[in-house]
C-alpha cells in the first residue's frame, strides 16, 4: 500500500486537536502538545521526504487554527504553540 502525504501527517495532526479540545476545559496540556510534536518527528524525521511532510504537518496545525472561530482562543493557541514548536525543529532536518 502506498502512503501519502496526507495518510502520514493527518493523525498527527489530528492527536495535537484532540489536545486542544482538552485544553479548552481548561486541562494544561503543553507537556503532552510537546510529546505530540517529538513524536510526529520521530515518525516523520527519519523518511526520504522528512521537510515535505514537517511542513505539512506544520501547515496542518497552522490551517486548523485559523478556521477557528473567534470565541475558541485557547484552542487555537494549543494548535499554534503545536506549529511553532514543530517550526523550530524543522531546522534540523537540515
């Protein structure tokens, strides 16, 4: 079976949403957001095209955090803080 891009990162991206529904109650979450981000490079780091899905998997969170609606700003900074941190590592796949 041949994997595609999205087959690879949309869990990933999906896993950082769950958390940021549980931020929303008010759960602090940046250690398990900081666990998500390591394990997506540890997953996605080590293929051919590592930069190609990073960006992605950034591009992903950035997307799902503008789509937010104005009233769901924790959430949308749990999906921000997720890309940045994803952003700053990225440098080291160079």
């Amino acid at each position: 079976m041949k994997q595609t891009v999205i087959s690879l990162v949309t869990p990933h991206v999906l896993t950082v949403v769950d958390l940021a529904k549980l931020s929303e109650t008010g759960a602090n979450v940046d250690w398990h957001v900081r666990d998500a981000v390591a394990k997506a490079y540890a997953e996605l780091g080590h293929l051919y095209n590592a930069r190609d899905l990073i960006s992605a998997y950034i591009e992903g969170l950035e997307s799902t955090a503008r789509d937010v609606g104005p009233g769901h700003r924790v959430y949308a900074g749990t999906l921000k803080s997720a890309a940045t941190l994803a952003a700053q590592r990225l440098k080291e796949l160079d």
